[in-house]
C-alpha cells in the first residue's frame, strides 16, 4: 500500500503543477494573447468604410489592384510576348466594364489617385488604362512565374520588388495605384485577390511583409459610391 503511494506521488504533483500553469494562463491579463495571436482580429476587420474612405481622400497610401476579370479558360502562351496581347490572357467585355466602373467609382467619391504603375501584362495594362486613363509600367509587378522568351531568362526585378512599392512612403493628398497579378501580391505578402479585387496598404505602418489595411473584393467601389450617394440625398 505505501509503495502505490509513494509511486503516485509524482504524478500527482505534474498534475498539479500542471493545473496551476493552465490557470496562470488564462488569469493572467494578457497572457493568452501574448501566447497566441489568433485573438486578436485581422486588421481588415478594424476599418469600417466610412473610415477608410476619410483616409484614402487624405492620401498617403498604396491600394493594389488584381487586373479586371478576364477568361481563365485561355491560358497565356507559355512564353508570352508583352508586346503582343494576342500571346496573353486578355479582359473579357466583363472585365472591361469591371475596370471603368472602378475609375468611375474613384471620381464619384473624390478618391485621389497619383502615381498609376501596372505589370507589362496586357489585362493589367488595360484595366489601369481604362480605370485611371493612364499608366506606366512597372517590372517589380510582373508575376513571379514570368520568363520572357529569348536567351535572358528570368528577368532582374527592381530591387525590394513589390514589397518596395507598397512599403514607400507617398506624399498626402495622393494615393499610389499598383495593378498587378494575384501571384505577385500572394508571394509578396501572403494575400490573395479574385479578379478586380483590391487590397489597401499604409506605407507608413513599415511592416515587413507588407500587411494590408483592408482587402476588398470585386464591385466594392462601385457598392460604396451608392451608398455614400444614398447617405447624401437623406
């Protein structure tokens, strides 16, 4: 008898000492959260519209946009030509309207837009030009995967690539806009966009990797001018 004591002993005590870690963790004030960061919300959750829009009328920031919808059915060719829009995956009518829609949706709610930079891509190019009406391109947006055709493979990216461009700071009063592929954004940042979805970045916030202030799917622009118009005639 007195040997099966001394014998569960030890365990007895690990299962105390055990126990009054558990209730440290959770009595603690905060000590759950430093544990983990699975408490804490997603930052994209904290911004409500109407902030963010104060915001992005300010300037200052960085907003990236995925090209406008396009036909996933038709790959690009395997060693597309960016000059030739016939070896790439073009917009569709639908992306094209996608695209005015956006541009028409900065104008209505006096959103700022400065520099307008786009991956070579055709359907970048296009959507930037149809939204903005003007663009310059810009290597650092190209999607990873691109290897030109020729005896120089895999091109020299600008230095700090896309994380560089969303993490410089803009002067107030403009935002940058980038449009660019869903890849580029995912490896840059780990996130991702459907088609004529955007994400918003504050340079200022120095992170590394860049973390978006807000992603926002496709017709958001669009959705938030209606209501902001509905919001003006009450």
């Amino acid at each position: 008898m007195g040997a099966r004591n001394k014998r569960a002993e030890p365990s007895a005590l690990r299962a105390a000492a055990l126990l009054a870690a558990l209730l440290a963790l959770f009595l603690i004030p905060g000590c759950a959260e430093r544990g983990s960061g699975s408490h804490a919300p997603p930052r994209e959750r904290t911004l409500p519209d109407a902030r963010l829009l104060a915001e992005l009328r300010e300037g200052g920031y960085v907003i990236f946009f995925r090209h406008a919808a396009t036909d996933l059915s038709t790959p690009d060719a395997e060693e597309p030509d960016l000059r030739d829009c016939s070896t790439q995956r073009n917009l569709t009518p639908e992306g094209r309207r996608q695209a005015r829609e956006i541009g028409e949706a900065f104008r209505r709610l006096d959103i700022p837009a400065g520099p307008v930079l786009a991956s070579p891509y055709c359907r970048a190019r296009q959507t930037a030009l149809l939204a903005f009406g003007r663009v310059k391109t810009a290597r650092a947006l190209l999607p990873p995967d691109h290897d030109p055709p020729g005896p120089r493979r895999r091109p020299n990216l600008p230095p700090g690539g896309l994380p560089r461009l969303l993490s410089t700071p803009r002067p107030p009063g403009k935002n940058a806009v980038l449009v660019g592929h869903e890849s580029a954004l995912r490896e840059a940042t780990g996130t991702s966009l459907p088609e004529g979805g955007a994400a918003v970045f504050d340079p200022r916030a120095r992170e590394s990797p860049p973390s978006p202030l807000k992603a926002l799917p496709p017709g958001y622009w669009s959705r938030l001018a209606s209501r902001e118009k509905g919001r003006r005639r009450r």
